[in-house]
C-alpha cells in the first residue's frame, strides 16, 4: 500500500470516476485503474462500486477512504512541517468556502495576504453551501473551512458577527417598518437560499414555532435577490452576503429582524494538533485580521 495508491483512491471518489480522476492527477486511466485493483488486493475487498454512470464507495471501502484520508493528511502535515523548517516554501492549502459572505467578503482578503508571505503554498478552494463545508472537514477533504458558528465537534476561532436581515421588495408594507418580527415573515411565499446559512434560517423560524410558506429555494444569492425585487417572496438573509449598499439596485430592502437576530462567522479544523503548518498559518493571519477589525476594511 503507498500514499500514492491512498490518494488515486480517495481522488476516484471524489470525482465519482477513473477518467475524471486521471485528468486530476495528470497520469492515464490506466494507471488510476490498475492502482486501484492492486490496492483492492492487497487489501482483500472490493473498495468501489463500479456503476455505469459513476462510481461510489462500499461501505467498507467508506470506512477505509477516512482512513486513507486521515493518513494522506498526516503525510501532507509532515512534508509542510519539514517545508516549515525551509522558510514553508512548499506545500498545499485545500479551503472550504461557503456563500457570498465568506467567499467574496472574507477570503479574497486573508488569501491576499497569506498568498504574499507564502507564495510557494499552493491553494485550492472548494466553495459549497455552509453544511457542505462542515461535510468536506469530516471527510478530510479541506483542512480548514469558513463555518458559522457554533460548531462544536470542530477547533474553531471566531472571525467576526453579523446580523440575519428580513429582505423584502422595495414596495411591501413590511418595508416601512424599522425592524421586521419574524411572525411578520410568515404571511407571504418565502425564498430559502442555499447559498450560506440555510439551516440558521431554518432553525430560527422552527425555535420560535413558526412556518414560513417556502415557495422557492434558490441556489445562488443572486437569483434569491432577483425573487425578491420582483415581488414574488420575501427572505431573510446575512447582512455581510449582501451587496454593498453602494451597490444595490433599490428594488428591495433590508431590515433588522425584532428582536435582533446574531451571526458569528468563524474557521473550523478538524484537530489543530494534527494541522499543517499552512493550515496553521492561514488561521493564525485571519485571526489577527479579524482582531484588527480589518476583514472588511477593503
């Protein structure tokens, strides 16, 4: 068993297929098929399930892909920790982001400065919906992700705080109030967004016993908003996913829910003892962003 056969294997579920994942890896299908039967036997059972679509795990094959995960890991850690002994000038960096907060408000302005003290680190970034991110640091897909919190089976430091807004078309009665009561919210179709928060937004209305009437649930932001302005819902969204107020288009607006609803946006580790270095550092210069008040200065 090597590294490398634990990471064709662990990139094959990831893209749910040999093609796919030979095009990651730079190497033919070929190899990625016959990497993955030497591991099959030198272990003794069937790791994928081969259907004619796509590929999945077994379920004994899902188990082993954490192991294989956490061991890739530990790998990567190692060679970063040597790198870090060399001024870290080599290494990787895998980020999970979520939504317009953390992906055009928060990280544009750490990777900024972390790509300026560490240009040899190479970054990639997954962007999902919140609960995907907190899914990606379970599986050992990222080593550090934009989470909201509490997230309690995580190592995790608070970044900053925002508030949910009722966002309502420009001409609706709720728009002339100062702050919007939640029940108020429940007389009209209400737009989900999937984009960040959903389950915050979910569990808000289900705490206090109510049931919004959700008519549309919107993958991006954006088409959330366009709902909106054209009258066909009202929503509630996070403050620092909205746009700019500099830069909204007036044909909906935002109010503070009554009484005031928090959001605390921080970063999540799977276990900071066993983090990279890289991993490390990034948390570290968000950090002293964040305790600078300077996430959002730009």
């Amino acid at each position: 068993m090597t590294l490398t056969q634990l990471n064709i294997f662990s990139t094959v579920v990831e893209l749910r297929g040999f093609t796919a994942a030979a095009m990651r890896l730079g190497i033919s299908q070929s190899a990625v098929s016959h990497a993955m039967r030497a591991l099959e036997r030198e272990l003794g059972v069937e790791l994928l399930q081969r259907h004619q679509t796509d590929i999945e795990p077994t379920g004994i094959g899902q188990v082993l892909l954490q192991r294989a995960r956490a061991m890739l890991g530990l790998a990567e850690t190692m060679r970063q920790e040597a790198a870090d002994a060399r001024g870290m000038k080599t290494g990787s960096l895998r980020i999970g982001s979520f939504g317009p907060t953390a992906s055009t408000r928060l990280l544009p302005q750490v990777l900024a400065q972390f790509r300026r003290s560490f240009p040899g680190i190479e970054v990639h970034i997954d962007e999902g919906p919140d609960r995907q991110v907190v899914q990606w640091l379970d599986e050992r897909r990222i080593d550090v992700g934009f989470v909201v919190l509490p997230s309690e089976h995580f190592d995790t430091v608070a970044l900053i705080d925002d508030q949910l807004l009722a966002v309502v078309p420009a001409g609706h009665p709720l728009a002339a109030l100062a702050a919007v009561p939640l029940a108020a919210l429940c007389n009209d179709p209400f737009v989900l967004t999937e984009a960040g928060s959903a389950e915050l937004v979910g569990g808000l209305f289900a705490s206090a016993g109510l049931d919004p009437k959700v008519r549309y649930r919107c993958t991006q932001l954006i088409s959330t908003l366009d709902t909106v302005a054209r009258g066909d819902g009202i929503t509630v969204v996070a403050e620092l996913a909205l746009p700019a107020p500099a830069n909204r288009d007036g044909r909906w607006v935002a109010r503070p829910l009554d009484p005031p609803v928090r959001r605390s946006i921080g970063l999540a580790i799977l276990d900071k003892r066993q983090c990279s270095p890289a991993t490390t550092a990034f948390v570290t210069l968000a950090r002293k962003l964040g305790r600078d008040g300077l996430l959002l200065a730009a």
